[in-house]
C-alpha cells in the first residue's frame, strides 16, 4: 500500500513556534495585556535565527489573538470568549417577546451587548445586492450599517439592505432603533411574513479597513456571512452583509433529515 502524499513531511519550525505562542494564549500562560516575548527573547529560546521568529508571528497575528503596537512588540488581545451562532436565533417567538436576534444570543450567552449605528439611508443598489433583491443596478435602496460590541469589544459588521418600495411606508426602519424585535418585527407589522433566511458564509483575510474596524491584525481571520430574509410570497425583503471576527464565533445549524 502506496504512502499518502505529504505523509511525513516535516512541519516547518516557524509553524511549530506559532504554534506554541498561539496555545500559550488560549491556555492563559499569555493573558490578555501581556506582551509576547520580543524577537531576540524568542530567538533564544527555540535557537532559531531571527528570520524564522519573524515567520512565525506572522502566523501568530493571523490567529487574531494578538496585536502590533508600534515601538512596542505584539500584546496579548482582551477578546471576549467565542459566542455560539445556531440556526435558531430568527425563531418568531424572539421577535415576539422583543428581542433582535443579536442581543437574544447575547443574552442567552451571558454577554454585554451593544449596536453602533453608522450609517442610515438611501444608496444605489451594487450589482450583487441588486441581483439577490431582485432589482435593477443602482436601484434606490435602504441601507443600515451597523458595528456590534460584546463586552466592549467589536466583534461584528453588518449591513442591511432594503426595497425602497418596501421600507419607504415603515418611518422605524429610518429610525437608530427601530424598535422591539428589530426591522424583521417592523417588516412583520406590515404583512411581510417571513419564509425562511438563507445564508452564505465565505472564510477569507480581513481587508485592512475592516481589521481597523474589528480591532483585528492585518490580514485575521474573518467570515462574511450574507444572509437573504425571504417572505411567504418568495421576496427577498432585506439582505444583511455581515463581517465576524472568526475567532469569536462557532456556528451551529440544524438539517432536517426528513423531506
């Protein structure tokens, strides 16, 4: 029987190193605000040459669990635990006792919530938002951008974007807070009876205003999840373009087994 290609292939050092620094952080030998040790510390140590050590904090700050301060070294990031995501956070009976799906997960989690509003308004549609909404290019549309904290910490963007036609006759949805239940309860009250949600995740680097944004090191680990809010007619009244630290989440969906 043939051997597996790649099978005994040697990890590179640098890869062990970040490794190593990366499990001292999640084990709380590296606590949040404590500085990893400096290059030459870390040169001494595993008795590699500095170019290695480079390497592998390259690694390290792709984790996202750590940040470069100039003139100082990397620190040790104070993230908040990750939060889990299910596929039950768009349940009717959240929106009927009030709560947004964000702040019912992170009350359900323990966890301080907060919402920045950063921008309501109209905006022309781009080309793939205008294809999932099933208008025309350019097309006036709502848009809501938002940054979510938990604990003080941003952990997510999203960007919501609406029908004109749809939204135009709802004065909340204009509005920072559109009140309880959030715009899916708002849509709700006026006959927009929701189907289903589908969603689309795609892993990928952050760009380097959306590290800035997240409080991130250039290059982490994010997801963008884009997610359609279809009705009981088939329309896609909304669809939610959002950005997550991926170290601060674990999703979780449950699949029908049966037709």
């Amino acid at each position: 029987m043939g051997t597996p290609a790649g099978a005994g292939r040697a990890v590179p050092r640098y890869v062990q190193i970040a490794d190593e620094i990366v499990q001292q952080i999640r084990s709380g030998i590296l606590k949040a605000g404590d500085m990893v040790p400096s290059e030459s510390e870390l040169v001494e140590r595993y008795g590699v040459a500095g170019g290695t050590i480079r390497k592998a904090m390259v690694e390290v700050r792709a984790s996202g669990l750590v940040e470069t301060r100039h003139g100082k070294g990397s620190i040790v990031k104070d993230r908040p635990p990750v939060r889990l995501r299910s596929s039950d956070r768009f349940r009717a009976s959240h929106r009927r006792g009030g709560k947004a799906a964000y702040l019912a997960e992170s009350e359900q989690s323990g966890a301080t919530a907060k919402v920045s509003v950063l921008y309501i308004g109209p905006m022309e549609a781009p080309s793939d938002i205008a294809e999932r909404l099933g208008v025309e290019v350019g097309t006036q549309v709502l848009a809501r951008r938002r940054l979510y904290f938990r604990n003080g910490t941003p952990v997510e963007t999203a960007s919501s974007y609406l029908p004109w036609d749809v939204v135009k006759d709802i004065p909340e949805l204009f509005a920072e807070n559109p009140g309880p239940g959030g715009i899916y309860a708002r849509l709700e009250d006026h006959g927009h009876t929701f189907a289903e949600f589908v969603e689309t995740l795609q892993a990928r680097p952050a760009a380097k205003a959306e590290a800035s944004e997240l409080a991130l090191s250039p290059g982490a680990p994010v997801i963008q999840l884009v997610r359609d809010a279809v009705t009981t007619k088939g329309r896609v009244v909304e669809v939610c373009d959002t950005l997550m630290a991926a170290d601060q989440f674990v999703f979780q969906y449950r699949i029908p087994a049966t037709d």
